[in-house]
C-alpha cells in the first residue's frame, strides 16, 4: 500500500525558486509516486551558520509513493545531484545549497539508521519546514513529539515570509492550487 509521504525543499543558490519547481516536477516523475499537495514558497533566514548567506526558497510536498523510504531517499539525493548538489562526509550542517530535499515523515514511521532518520531530527525546531507543512497538512503529526503546529510556537523568532512560485506547478496533467491540493 503507497504510504503518505512529506517531502521538505530548500535552495539558496542559483535561482531558488526555479530549482525547487523543477524539482518537485522531477519528484512527480519518480516511480509509484505522485505528487498530491505542494505548499507555495516561502523565504526563510538562514539558521545556524557562521557566515553571511542569502536567503533560502522553501516549500513541502505531500507524496503518495510505493517506494520503502530508503529508496525514495536515494532518488530524492539523485535529484540533488542533478541539480549540482555534492554531498561531501563530513560537511557542515547550513552550507548555503542548490538544493536541499529532506524526507520529513513516511506516515508515522520512525527509523534511525546511518544514512535515513525518520521523523526529520531537526523538524519540530525548524519554521521553514513547519509553515510549509502546516500548509498542506494542518494536522500533521511528528512521531515521538506530537501536533507539528504545537512546535511552530517555539521558532516564532526565526524569519519567514511567503514569497512567490517560480512557476505554475503541474503533475501529471493536474494543476496544483493551495485549496485543490488536498
């Protein structure tokens, strides 16, 4: 049975918004899945680095897929890479980035190991996924922590502002609107 996936997106760096449209439209394309909401874009600060940056363009997607999540997660990182994303052992958390695409929730799956932790550790501390979550998933739940909208309280003090889509998002002949994309 597909399993009801969220996806976070992020870039900074080489048109932003463009990378992430062409990325969900390349996540649209991923076999046994299908794309069934896409949150708008939203500008964020940077959090957590040491060094000027500029803002990120971030978004979440609501997938139904019948890939387990460490295949979903291999294709997720090949699109990084297609878009010049390199992964490098070792690299520092909050780099500025093409692309970022984090899988956040499989359901209500919790997983730990090497290369998949599932929920998304960082999640519950992070507006930038919560705003966009929230958007297309009002009563999402974290696994082991509860109500996503109970944490978007505690990163009030981070900066994010909707911002404008690249482009108009189709997948598979479907134009997603915010209200028609649940």
């Amino acid at each position: 049975m597909p399993s009801l996936v969220f996806v976070g997106l992020g870039s900074n760096l080489e048109h932003p918004r463009r990378q992430l449209a062409r990325a969900l439209s390349e996540i649209s394309r991923l076999p046994r899945t299908r794309i069934i909401a896409a949150s708008r874009n939203y500008r964020s600060a940077p959090l957590g680095n040491a060094g000027p940056q500029p803002d990120y363009v971030n978004a979440a997607a609501a997938l139904r897929t019948g890939l387990g999540p460490s295949a979903l997660l291999a294709r997720l990182h090949a699109i990084e890479r297609r878009h010049g994303r390199r992964r490098r052992p070792g690299e520092a958390r909050d780099l500025p980035r093409v692309l970022d695409l984090d899988l956040l929730l499989v359901g209500r799956r919790r997983a730990w190991r090497v290369r998949l932790t599932l929920p998304h550790p960082r999640m519950h501390e992070r507006a930038f996924v919560l705003v966009p979550l929230l958007e297309i998933a009002p009563a999402a739940t974290i696994p082991g922590r509860g109500s996503a909208r109970r944490w978007l309280k505690a990163t009030r003090g981070q900066r994010i502002a909707r911002t404008r889509t690249h482009a108009r998002r189709v997948f598979r002949g479907r134009v997603a609107s915010s209200a028609a994309r649940r």
